[in-house]
C-alpha cells in the first residue's frame, strides 16, 4: 500500500462508526479449468457520507490491485504447471 492510500485510510477512520466492504473477483478458466482470485477489503471509516464515498473508491482501489496481483501470480503458476497457456 502506498504512503498516499495510507494517509487516506487515516484521514477516514474518524469515529470508526462505518463500515464499507468491497469485493473485487477475477477469474481466468477455459472450460471450468484455470482459477480465479478473490479479494475482499473491509474499512472503517467515519459516518459521514463523503467519507464513505472515500471509503469505497479507497477500498476498492485496494481490492483491484491486489485481485490483478495475485491473478498474475496465478497465472504464472498456472503456466508452469501446464494447465493454462
């Protein structure tokens, strides 16, 4: 996580009385083989309304880049294992 997202994540935090779960899903199968990655972030955050819209795009900022991660890790596994090209 970067300096920046993590000072917007204590920018947020406020009362901590909110809560925002996203969830990012990607998967790469051909005909059921392959696999998929699943990653779900959960903030708290203040009550506020503009700091539950931050609170989204942040967490799913996260979310992203984490599931294509690890999608490219999958992959690579995938790839060397022979089940995927």
């Amino acid at each position: 996580m970067s300096q920046q997202q993590q000072d917007q994540l204590k920018a947020l935090v406020g009362d901590g009385q909110a809560r925002v779960s996203v969830g990012r899903d990607l998967a790469n199968k051909d005909f059921g083989n392959g696999g998929g990655v699943l990653v779900n972030v959960t903030l708290t955050c203040d009550q506020s309304q503009g700091a539950i819209n931050a609170a989204i795009g942040l967490a799913y900022q996260i979310a992203d880049g984490a599931a294509w991660y690890y999608q490219e890790q999958l992959q690579r596994q995938l790839v060397q294992k022979g089940f995927h090209r």
